[in-house]
C-alpha cells in the first residue's frame, strides 16, 4: 500500500478529502518556489517523480505544472524548464494521468516566496523590489482549483491531457501591487523595469465546467480574491 497524496504542503493539505480514494494519486511533492536554484530540490522531485509512477497499477496519476512553461522567456528559469521537463517524464512514463498546469494559486498558507506572498511581506514590512512593468499575471482562488479537479476527476474526464486551470483574465503586476497597496495601508516601494510580457492561457478546456460550476471570473475578482486572504483584521 503506498500514499495516495505524495506530498503534505499547500496543495496537499487542500486535496486531502483523496487520501482515501484508491483510484488517484496525487503527487504533489514538487519544487514549490519558482526561485529556486538548488539543483538537488530538482534531482529529488525527479526520483521521486519517476519512483512514485513506476509503483502505479492503472491508478489516475494527478501531476501539478505551471501554466507558465509556455513562455520561452520563462524557460530560461530553471524551475519552468524542470517543469516542462517532469511534465514529459509523465507523459513517456504514466498510461492513465492528467496534468494540471495552474497559475499564481491563491488561498491560506503556500510558500513564503510565492509571488502573492512576496508581494505582501515586502510591501508590509517596506522592503524595496523590482517590478517588471509589461508583466501580468493570472490568480486563482484555492477553492476553483479543487472543485475544478474534483469535477474532471468525477467524470473522468481529460485523461493523458494537460490542462490549463486558470481564470480567463489577467492583472498587469502594476495593478496587482495597488490592490495590496490598499489591502496593507502602506505605499510600496520599488523600482520599475520595461520587463516583462502579457501570457495568454487558453482556458478553452474549461470553460464549460466553469459555467456548470458558476464560478465567476468578473471584472473585480482578483480584488475580492485578496481581500478574501490577506484582509487583515482589526
């Protein structure tokens, strides 16, 4: 008998109600910092990666990617390129997977060094960083992700794909950094760079399901998805 949910960090914890459930694997051990540099943290999640697969009888294997792999500028970056290349390990290895490339996931917790929470701690405590000024980003709320999954997995849906989960608008980072500005009360500081693109995902796959669901992606979502987080009380 092996772990149905390989891994115990932020995804882990909100995919928890699988533990149970023989018929998928989630492997969620992965590189979480996009930062990272370490060669080792990939070697590990790589092992792991092809030992957790060759145990697999016809289990659906669940793999978690970035949304971002397909920005070549981003495969310049050591994580996006290990991504991309675990997401080929699946691909040439597992007969029965789905991989979810998700954007910037929001919710309670994840890493320290995740865009959204880097942002806060260095706008909360004053502390100056670079802002890349044609940059934008996607975010998604915790909460759409999971009923998203939980709703392909149901009805076996997707299988051997790769799909993007994500909401169907982006923020221009510029943007993203008023709205925590007004969140925290303090202005933030940093410097601007003329950096930076606008990555469309082609959220195609889902969009019937997030039409089932109701999930509303309207204009002041990411406003209320930070709001919902970070507001601090008092």
């Amino acid at each position: 008998m092996y772990d149905m949910i390989i891994g115990n960090g932020f995804l882990a914890q909100n995919f928890s109600h699988y533990l149970n459930d023989r018929g998928v694997i989630f492997f969620v051990s992965g590189v979480s910092d996009s930062n990272e540099i370490c060669e080792s943290e990939f070697i590990r999640e790589k092992q792991l990666l092809i030992e957790s697969i060759s145990k697999l009888n016809n289990e659906l294997f669940v793999y978690f990617s970035s949304c971002y792999v397909v920005d070549t500028d981003m495969l310049n970056i050591k994580y996006y390129n290990h991504k991309e290349n675990m997401e080929s390990i699946v691909e040439s290895t597992a007969s029965n997977y789905i991989i979810f490339r998700l954007p910037q996931v929001v919710g309670n917790g994840g890493n320290k060094n995740n865009l959204i929470n880097f942002l806060f701690r260095h706008i909360e405590n004053g502390k100056k960083f670079v802002l890349f000024k044609k940059a934008t980003r996607n975010l998604i709320d915790i909460s759409n992700v999971v009923n998203i999954v939980d709703f392909i997995i149901s009805n076996g849906m997707y299988k051997n794909r790769i799909i993007n989960i994500a909401s169907n608008n982006n923020i221009y980072m510029m943007e993203l950094v008023d709205i925590i500005e007004s969140i925290v009360k303090k202005r933030a500081l940093f410097s601007i760079e003329n950096r930076g693109k606008n990555i469309t995902i082609d959220v195609t796959d889902i969009s019937e399901i997030i039409k089932k669901l109701k999930i509303e992606f309207g204009n002041r979502q990411v406003i209320d998805l930070l709001y919902k987080y970070y507001k601090r009380q008092g």
